[in-house]
C-alpha cells in the first residue's frame, strides 16, 4: 500500500480557519503556489469538510485524467448544488458522469467536429469584422468586454443559430455575477438568502430568459436547422423519449458559457503579452502581413499562419482559462507511492504545471517559438493541459483552438493594443482564469498593407 501525501491541514480554531480562507481569497493561486512549493507537486491539504491532493506533477495527472480515470468522477466542486457549478449549469456536460454524461457527450460531440465547426469560420471573422467597424484609432477600451462580447455572439450564432446581439450585456452580467459567485468565501448555511445569493438568483434568471426562448422559438417550427440546439431536442434515447427542456437548458448554458468564456480570456492575455513582448507581436504582424496582405482570414489560412497558432499556445501556457481540474476518487486509488483514499477530492494545477521551471526552459518567458513543429514534439509530456486531457477532454477544444487563432488574426493585422500606462492588470482565477477588474487598453490603427499588383505585360 502506498503513503498519503503531507501537506497543509486547516487549523481546529475558528479564528485560524477564517484566516486561512482569507488568505485563500485574497490570493487563490499564490496560496496553491505557496502549498506546493513547500509540500511538493504531490501534496494534501485537509479541511473541516474534504481532503485534497493538490497535484502539479505530468505524471500523476496523467494517471487521474487518463491511465485511472474510470475510478474519478468530477468534485464536488462542480456536482455541489449549493456552491458548485451545478447551480449554474445542472446537469450539463462539465458537470455530469457515467452513462448519462457519456450519452450526452454523443449528442453534442458531432456539432463541434472538425469538419463541422469548419463551417464556423466564415461567421467568426464576419462578427470580428463588424466589431472593428465600431473600433476608431486612439480609443480606450474595456478589451475584456469587447472580447466577452464577441465570443458570445459567436458560439450563440455558430452553435443555436441564434443572435443574441440584443440580449449579449445582460448575458455578459450575468457571467460576471456567476464568477464571482463561485469564489470559496461564502460559510453561511446556503438558506440564508444574502446580497450575493440574491445577485446570483437573478442572473441565472436573467440566463434562464435567454436560453428558454432559444428552446421556445425553435418549438414554433420544430424543423432541423442543423444546428445543435435541433439535434439536442430531436435527439432519441433506446426508449424513443426525448431530452426536456431542462435537459437541452444545462446543455446549452454550459456550451453559451464555457464556449465564450475561454476564448476571451485566451485573447485577453494574448493581447496584453503581446503589449509587453513588441519583438513577438513585431514577428505576428510580418506574418499577418506577408500572408493576408490586408484582407480578412479565412479557414485555408490558418494553415499558413504557424506563428499565430505559436502565439495562441504560448498565452494559454502562461494564462491557462482553465487553469485547474477538480475530480473525486470513487474508490481506493494507488498511484505510484501515493493511496488516495475513496472520496478525496484532487485538483490537478495545470497552471503551475505550465509555469515549472524544472518542465520548461525559461518557464516565465513569453516564448512562442517553443510550439514551433520541431520544437513542440520535445515539450514535457502531459505538463501542457489547456484543454484538460484523457476521457474528459474539452470537447470544444477546436472549436476554441480555431477561434482564437482566427479572431487574433483579424485584429492583430488591423490594430495594435496598448496598455493604458499605469494599469496593473492581475489574474482572477474564479471559474476561469479572468483579468480582475477590467483589461483597459489603447487601440491603434496599423497602416494599411499595400497589396502587390501583378506588372501589366
């Protein structure tokens, strides 16, 4: 039988839990950061509720994600109805397990193929295009908002068929309110009806009233648009029943969510590195120049675009969205010389995974070049995890990678974005890894690029 790890245990008294979880709040990944420099990238962390492993090690996340990830199911972080992600999102795939995950995941998978989502693109670049129609040079913006915006437009139009320009801010509010609801600082018993409680009640209402009359309009027709939100509510089980619309609800707020909010926070940090790295952003231009010339991108680009898809990468290394992974062990678990116990929690940190000085070389740098093809096959193996790994692998991972990819493109070769001088722009890690406050910068018109017109003979 294997050991369990040593770690951090939460104190007995009250004063000294308190102080712990302010501490936690304050900074969540300096306290994570702080644990496992002092513990190890194997380590525990006991409170008065659950027992955690807190893994920043390539090996055992491979062994909980993939090798063993039959015997983990998500933590109840997600599955918690009263704190976690099920208040938000219900049963919805991010949230679900065993047959009933793997049956929706079968419904939803075949929407954001590879040869599906191909289809996307022309509707990525039209909504970034019109979106830069409203930019002028000079002009302060809330890039994160401007990002949030975007991508929502995009995933409603791209996966429901649906335009939600009209209802994109009370969206967008509601998402901040969400976030900000799943912080680890609320200890009162959850029928005490708080400020926050109270917030998070309407904004899921407000979520509620967007995605039900997506359901409803699709019923007044009742025909395949070929979309996901039609083959969500067409779809059959063995018995011939159908989801309701509770079900299709979990599925398309997890997708609305999850499908904006990653690619904006991936374009966030990706512009906010590029403004503090003008060498990398010089070399994204001379790429975007020589191969677009001006004009707007298109799928068959992407594949002349090796430095952009660098760039993408090298962000979501340094600033993962999805910068950790939560799972429960459903039995006894041996890993190498670790016993982890049924019911232990383990959140596996990519983010630090990413950042190990021990895994990558100059492991603090913004470094594109280390995703070059013959650099990218010698990375550490499992120690880059954007997209998580195994089983449970985003099943939106394209659909994002190709986003990000093509949105960069189309700003990146019309505008530079600068910081606003002195901002401190810091990380949020929240459900996803966000800039607190707001991203504030300056955006300036690049010269047009003269497009070479063949000599006349």
């Amino acid at each position: 039988m294997g050991r369990i790890a040593e770690g951090l245990v939460f104190p007995k008294s009250i004063w000294g839990r308190f102080k712990l979880m302010a501490e936690l709040n304050a900074d969540m990944l300096g306290f994570f950061g702080r644990i496992i420099q002092r513990y190890g990238k194997v380590t525990t962390l006991t409170t008065p509720l659950f027992n955690y492993y807190v893994i920043a090690d390539p090996d055992f996340a491979h062994e909980v994600l993939v090798t063993q990830a039959d015997k983990f199911h998500k933590d109840q972080l997600y599955k918690d109805e009263q704190v976690g992600l099920a208040r938000v999102m219900g049963n919805g795939l991010l949230v679900s397990d065993g047959e009933f995950w793997k049956r929706q995941r079968k419904l939803v998978a075949p929407a954001l193929h590879t040869k599906r989502i191909e289809a996307y693109a022309e509707t990525m670049v039209d909504y970034t295009d019109r979106m830069l129609a409203h930019w002028r040079d000079g002009q302060r913006l809330a890039v994160d908002h401007e990002m949030m915006t975007l991508t929502l437009k995009i995933v409603a139009k791209s996966l429901f068929n649906t335009d939600v320009s009209a209802a994109a801010d009370r969206v967008g509010a509601a998402t901040d309110v969400i976030q900000e609801a799943m912080k680890p600082n609320d200890v009162l018993p959850a029928w005490i009806p708080t400020r926050s409680r109270l917030r998070l009640r309407r904004a899921l209402a407000d979520l509620d009233e967007v995605v039900y009359g997506m359901i409803a309009d699709w019923r007044k027709t009742g025909e395949d648009r070929g979309d996901l939100l039609s083959m969500l509510l067409l779809a059959e089980d063995d018995e011939g029943q159908h989801m309701t619309d509770k079900q299709v609800r979990d599925e398309a707020v997890t997708l609305l969510l999850a499908g904006h909010e990653t690619t904006a926070n991936t374009l966030n940090w990706t512009f906010k590195l590029l403004a503090e790295n003008p060498e990398v952003e010089a070399k994204l231009h001379a790429e975007l120049d020589t191969m677009l010339a001006g004009r707007l991108p298109t799928l068959a680009d992407l594949r002349r675009l090796p430095y952009t898809d660098m760039v993408v990468k090298e962000s979501m290394r340094l600033m993962p969205p999805a910068y950790s992974f939560g799972r429960e062990a459903q039995a006894d678990v041996e890993i190498g010389e670790y016993s982890i116990p049924k019911g232990t929690q383990v959140v596996i940190f990519n983010y630090f995974m990413q950042r190990d000085p021990e895994l990558w070389e100059q492991a603090e740098r913004f470094m594109p070049e280390r995703f070059s093809a013959d650099n990218e096959k010698n990375l550490p193996r499992y120690a880059y995890l954007p997209f998580g790994g195994g089983p449970r692998i985003c099943v939106g991972n394209s659909f994002a990678a190709m986003e990000a990819r093509l949105l960069l493109a189309t700003i990146a070769q019309r505008y530079q974005l600068r910081l606003t001088p002195g901002q401190r722009v810091e990380a949020e890690p929240l459900i996803t890894l966000r800039p607190k406050g707001h991203l504030m910068m300056r955006v300036e018109q690049r010269e047009p690029v003269p497009v070479m017109q063949p000599e006349l003979a």
